[in-house]
C-alpha cells in the first residue's frame, strides 16, 4: 500500500513546541514552590511573628543580662549580702576537711563493697537456690542430705581480693557479714555527710535568696538560661486547652513573650536604631 504524502503544515515536521514545554516547566515549578512556601508560611503568619520574636528576645536577653550584673554587683556591695556571705564561707571552710574526708572513705568504701559483692553474689544466690529446694522437698531424706550440703558449702572458704591487692578468705556467713558491714558504713558515713552538707546549703540558699529579693530583675545566671532556652526555642503552635470547658486558645502562638518572667516593652525590643513597632 503506497505511503501517504506528508502535508507541507503539519506542525509536527515543520514546527518545534520546545519553547511550550518551557514556558509550562517553569510555570509549572512557580506554582510548585508558591504553593509550598504559601502551605508553610503563607498560611501561617505565627511562624514569622515568631522568628521575628526570638531574634529581638535573643537581642533583648542580652542587653538585659549586662544590666542585670551591674545590678547584681551593686546588691553584693551591700553589708547585709556581705555578712550572710562570710557567713556561708565560714561554714563551707568549716565542713570542708571533714567533708573531703568522708567521700574520699566512701570511695574507698565503694570498691571494697564492689570487691566483696562480686564473689557474695553468686554464692548468695546458690544458697538461695539450695533453701528454696530444700524448703519444697517432700523427701526428709533428701532435705536432711541437701541441708548437709548446704552447711558444708557455707563453711567452704573463698578468697576476696581488694583493689589494694590484697586478699582475705571467707566462708558464707563471714563474707555476708562483711558485706552488710561494709555497707551500714557506707550508710553511715553518707548520713554524716549530709548533714555537714546541710548547713553551708542553708547558707547558701540564704545568700541566693537575698540576691533574688534585692534584685530589681533577674540574676545573670536566670537571664542566661532564659536566653539559652530562646536561642533553642523553635516555631510552633502555643495553645492552652482547657478541657473542662473544651476550650483550645492558640493567642500565645502570635503573641508570644506574654508569660516571660521579665517586663517587655515596645522599646524595649524595638530594632536598633529604629522606633518601636505600633
């Protein structure tokens, strides 16, 4: 059958649509990346109100945090600050000796109980195992062999070697005596050691508290793990719900900052060299 004859205008031949798929492709991808940056920001208005909020916060925090320390500086310049902080050195010098003394026994103390703890273990659990099987047995023959047993493997001797290298030997009940003696030392000498402990805190905790009372803001040390926590935060949704009254409020998502445990103003986190936002 002969070949049709190919029309001089068939734009298949004569024209090239390149330009069209061109021109389509990149509309194509316009409206691609519109419409992801309108699902993520577009529609989301917070999420900019918040990036903006954390980088004058951050800025803000910072300021604050210089004018917090010169603050803090003046309370500690004050005869009463100075008193409850002689105070407290005087304490903290006082326990320390005894205090140094204490852990560094306790951290001897620890590997003896670790030392002797390895070997008691495992024949606790033997004899464990062996009064269980005894206490079940229905044969008084049997009970009366194992017991026997039993009582000859407690007066077996075994020897356990401290980290000073040296060694000592024990039979059952010996180890299991030096093992619960070890550790009512330990008890004790932790109980000894919290109460040294416990008035130069006292101390301390009314030194804090008289900085906290006197300041007109926050300490450095709080202006600084607000601005830790700031520099972390990420955007997201901040709602309250309530759910006795099936009540959901999101305001805090625009309007954050209105919880911060310091005063915020429009001045205050204005842009520098920039009147403060309306």
């Amino acid at each position: 059958m002969p070949e049709k004859p190919i029309p001089e205008n068939d734009p298949v031949v004569s024209k090239s649509f390149a330009p069209h798929y061109v021109i389509s492709m990149v509309l194509l991808m316009a409206t691609l990346f519109w419409a992801l940056w309108d699902e993520d920001f577009g529609q989301r208005p917070w999420k900019t109100f918040q990036h903006e909020w954390k980088s004058r916060y951050s800025t803000f925090l910072k300021n604050a945090r210089t004018q917090s320390g010169d603050s803090q500086k003046e309370v500690e310049t004050s005869p009463d600050y100075q008193a409850l902080k002689q105070a407290y050195e005087s304490a903290s010098q006082k326990a320390a000796p005894r205090i140094k003394e204490i852990n560094e026994k306790l951290r001897e103390l620890s590997a003896k109980i670790l030392a002797v703890q390895n070997v008691f273990t495992d024949r606790r659990a033997y004899v464990n195992a062996m009064t269980y099987s005894i206490e079940t047995d229905t044969s008084k023959s049997s009970r009366t062999s194992k017991q026997k047993d039993l009582d000859d493997y407690k007066k077996k001797v075994t020897s356990v070697e401290f980290p000073d290298g040296s060694k000592k030997p024990y039979n059952f009940t010996q180890l299991e005596e030096a093992y619960n003696d070890l550790k009512n030392e330990r008890t004790t000498l932790s109980a000894e050691l919290a109460d040294l402990i416990k008035p130069v805190n006292e101390q301390k905790n009314l030194l804090d508290a008289y900085i906290s009372d006197h300041m007109v803001t926050l300490t450095p040390a709080q202006m600084a793990g607000l601005q830790d926590k700031t520099e972390a935060w990420v955007p997201k949704i901040l709602q309250i719900n309530v759910p006795d009254a099936n009540i959901v409020d999101r305001c805090e998502s625009c309007h954050v900052g209105i919880r911060e445990p310091v005063k915020l103003t429009a001045t205050a986190m204005s842009l520098k060299g920039k009147k403060p936002d309306e």
